[in-house]
C-alpha cells in the first residue's frame, strides 16, 4: 500500500487518503543494494490521479524499475490500488469537484502557487533523475518548479486528455497555464498521447515538430483475471441469452445515455440497458423519468459509481459495451483508442458498440469485436447492437475475439512497455530482466519477513 506524508510534516499540508494508511509497529524492511541503487521518478499530476486507471497501472509498472514518488492536488475522489512502495502527496486541503468548480480566481492561483511551490521543494528535497508529468496543468508547474535546473531533469509530458484550446481567456488562470504549457512542450524530453489523431490538437499549437509516442489506454493484464474453471465460450453463450447492453464511465448527455435509452424503442423487448458510472443524482433522475416517459423504466438501470465486485458482476451479465462520445470537442471528436472503458470491456469479453469516426475505425480496423454507429442517433445505435446480438455464433466469436484482443495487444503492459524503456534510456539504466527478476525477488520475500 502507497505511504503518504504525516499531514503536519511541512507547510502546514491537509492530506486525504482514499482508504486509512496501513500503521504497523513492526521495522521498515531493510532497503536492499538493488532496491537502493533504483533512480527516484516523480509523477506529477495536478488532477486527482485515482480517477485515472491508465495512470495507476503505469505507475505501477514504473516502480518495478523506479523509486516513484507522486505529487498532485487533494482532490476528493474514489480510492485506488497504488502499487506498494509508491508514495503519494497530495498538496492542500482537500477539495471537491464542486469547490474547485466554484472557487473564485484568486482562490484557484492560491491553490496553483502552492503546488508549485511545494512541488518545487519536493524536487529539491528527492533529487529525481526525472519528472513524468501526466496532465498539461502538471507538466505548467513542474516546468515552473523547476525553473533554470529543468536542464538537468528531464521532463516526460503525458498528455492524457487534451484540453479545449481555443482563445486565451484573459480572465482564466486555467488558460494562461495551458498557454505556458503549451509554450515549454518543446522542453519536454518527449510527449505521449493516447491517440495520434489527439496529438496534433496540442503539439500544433505548440509549435512542437517532433513526433509523439501514442499510447492507448489499456487496461491492466489482471484487471479480469480468468478463473481457472472458466470456459469463454460458455460464458459468451449466456451473455448472449442475456441480451444485456452496458455503459460503464462518466455520464453526461454527451457521453449518450439518452441515446443508448432511445436506442431501445427500436430492439426487441429482451434487450435491456445497465448504466453505471460517476454522475449527479439530478442527472440519474433526468435519464430515469426520460426512461419511463418513454415506457422503458423496466429495461433501464441507472446506478452510480458501483465498487469493483459489482461491476464485475454486471459486466459477467452483460452482452455488449457502449462507448458513444458525441463530437462536443475536438477531444472527444479524435478519442479512438482513448476511452479506458473500451479496453476494460475488451478485457471482459464484451463486444462493443463505437463512435463511426475514422479515429475508431482506423485504430480498430480489424478487430471483429467492435461495431460502429452514429453516438447521436437512436436508431443507428439499435443496429449496431441488433448487429452483435443477431447470431448467437458470431457473437460468440467477437465475445471471444474481444479477449484475445486484451491479451496479446491492448493491456497496458504490452502497450506502456516502449514508454518505460525510454525512461530508463533517460535515467541511464540498462534494462536488465534479470537483474529486474532477482531485486523483484528480494523485495517479495521482504514484504513476507
């Protein structure tokens, strides 16, 4: 489990944990030579990392190779399995979505000054070999934190999710720190995105030529680990008994909810709806009287967030996933291989239904599991999914093939290992399995003393 700073350590910080720290009166383990020679990479990131499955498996898989330390905001949100060894601040006192939405400027530039003041303290007091930085507003204050000696740091940008970039607000302090980020992107040692057509949004308006790493948003290899007993196949033939569609993530009208509810005027009694996901209860309430205005209230669920068991329940009863960004932005517009919940239903063996937008179909080409429809249009939402449910063997086989597609091409493992060898190409260290083999060894058998 993650260790955090004791709140009263330094600047009078106010820290928040998802879940109680583990308090042990048994001694540290003794830090091995390996473990101790490993190079510290601190992991910036202005937002709350917890609501960021991606963030939390690469960060996992860089404390296999680094001494990884994070620093972001203390934003109130859900909890997170950090991998054991890493610590986390987080600067400030804690903050919900609603405060940090309602805040006036002067507020939010106090908040911002302290992170990048402690950040920059953090930077002097660990000596990092390198800095990842995971949002724009993370990479802004860890450029700033370190000032002239960002000529002997590296800084990795990971742009995750590009922000709306239009004229500069003189009035929004978010959009003079995206102008600075954007002005030092030609600083950082490289950038990632999640999709290539996502990239240009951002390195165009920074002037940056230089090509971009794309990593997609894959989930982790053991996010639905198999049961030794299971059979796919049988469990793809009751999913499609059970004629149930999911949507798992955020909701909003424009993540197509009302849609999806739509959608089920044109399909057979049978096929039902699960919504789940992060959402106001006012909105949850909008999409149900809709349900029942249109005499659907018995084939629609609608939950919030639900903990993992749960999910993994309903996604073991459901049939289909549904990714139906609409093109509000140019963010969403170029999403293709962005959306985590795509690879989560690919882990489950969902067939899903995407956006018919050329950052779907180039990326997916030739993966049988994915089915395309217009994500503002009912009807054609229903066709794709009549499309997967029509035959019972072809649905097998794209439940089958969604499975195999996270195993041996879209788990964050596979597609997070080229980034991680740059980072250690950037710290100077060789990438030696074996010598990886035996600290990992050393360091399990010290967890069980």
């Amino acid at each position: 489990m993650p260790t955090e700073r004791d709140p009263a350590a330094r600047d009078s910080l106010t820290m928040a944990t998802s879940s109680p720290p583990r308090i042990s009166a048994a001694p540290a383990p003794a830090i091995t030579p390996a473990a101790r020679a490993r190079p510290r990479l601190l992991v910036v990131m202005y937002a709350n990392p917890n609501y960021h499955p991606p963030t939390v498996n690469g960060v996992r898989m860089m404390s296999e190779r680094f001494e990884v330390q994070i620093v972001c905001r203390n934003d109130a949100g859900p909890a997170a399995d950090w991998a054991p060894g890493v610590t986390i601040e987080r600067v400030g006192e804690i903050i919900t979505a609603a405060q940090a939405f309602d805040a006036p400027a002067w507020r939010k530039l106090s908040w911002y000054r302290r992170f990048v003041r402690r950040l920059g303290c953090v930077i002097a007091e660990t000596g990092p070999a390198l800095i990842y930085a995971y949002d724009p507003i993370g990479f802004a204050a860890s450029i700033a934190a370190l000032g002239p000696r960002r000529k002997d740091i590296p800084v990795v940008f990971h742009c995750h999710d590009t922000p709306a970039l239009g004229r500069v607000r003189l009035a929004s302090l978010q959009d003079w720190i995206l102008r600075y980020a954007m002005r030092h992107t030609r600083d950082a040692a490289f950038t990632i995105f999640p999709s290539k057509y996502r990239a240009p949004i951002w390195l165009d308006k920074a002037r940056d030529p230089r090509p971009p790493m794309i990593i997609p948003n894959g989930a982790a290899r053991d996010f639905y680990p198999p049961r030794e007993d299971e059979d796919w196949s049988a469990l793809a033939r009751r999913r499609w008994e059970s004629k149930r569609v999911l949507y798992v993530g955020s909701m909003g009208a424009e993540n197509g909810q009302p849609d999806a509810i739509r959608a089920l005027e044109f399909l057979p009694a049978p096929v039902a709806l699960d919504l789940i996901g992060f959402s106001t209860p006012e909105y949850r309430i909008r999409l149900s009287q809709m349900a029942a205005a249109l005499a659907l209230a018995g084939r629609v669920s609608i939950a919030g967030w639900v903990p993992n068991p749960e999910r993994i329940r309903r996604a073991e009863d459901a049939a289909v996933g549904l990714v139906l960004y609409h093109a509000a932005n140019p963010n969403w517009e170029h999403s293709g291989p962005s959306p985590n919940k795509l690879f989560e239903y690919a882990a489950w063996g969902l067939p899903v239904v995407v956006p018919d937008r050329k950052s779907f179909r180039e990326f997916f080409a030739d993966d049988e599991w994915v089915a395309y429809a217009n994500p503002e249009d009912p009807a054609s939402i229903a066709r794709a999914i009549e499309f997967i449910l029509a035959d019972r063997d072809r649905y097998i086989a794209m439940s089958l093939a969604a499975r195999r597609a996270h195993e041996t091409k879209y788990n964050y493992e596979q597609v997070f290992a080229p980034v991680l060898e740059r980072l250690l190409a950037l710290a100077g260290v060789a990438d030696d399995p074996a010598a990886r083999c035996r600290r990992s060894s050393v360091e399990h058998q010290n967890e069980l003393d």
